[in-house]
C-alpha cells in the first residue's frame, strides 16, 4: 500500500505526477481514493468525502477503532 502525499501532488493536462510512500497499514486507502477524486474528477471535498463513506463505511470503522482504543 502506498500513501499519497496530497501537497506533493500536481495534474498536468490528463496525466497526474504522485509522490508517495510506502504504508503497511492499508489505512490510507479511502484517503488516497478522497485525493484522486479530487484531482481526477475535480469534486468538492463534501462530495468525496460522501463517495469515500459510502464506498468504505468509514464512520462505522472509525466508531468500533474509537470504542477499541480511544481513551474514555
């Protein structure tokens, strides 16, 4: 899995240059997939951020990460 670094990251007519680094995790998956809709589509953070939620219930997965490890 790799980590795409957002402010390191530029779209040059159809094509676009990344910077990135490996990640072990797989977390940054649905963060990536934010910036490329982003970039690629030119959506609005609101939309992708909505996109993302429902591809990847990531308020269900970060309720049970929260109830495992957050501090009460």
């Amino acid at each position: 899995m790799i980590h795409i670094h957002a402010n390191m990251t530029q779209k040059i007519d159809d094509t676009i240059q990344i910077m990135y680094s490996d990640d072990q995790t797989g977390i940054v998956i649905p963060e990536n997939h934010m910036l490329m809709q982003a970039m690629l589509f030119e959506k609005s953070y609101d939309d992708a951020a909505k996109h993302t939620e429902k591809l990847f219930n990531m308020s269900k997965k970060k309720k049970l990460l929260e109830s495992n490890f957050g501090k009460n």
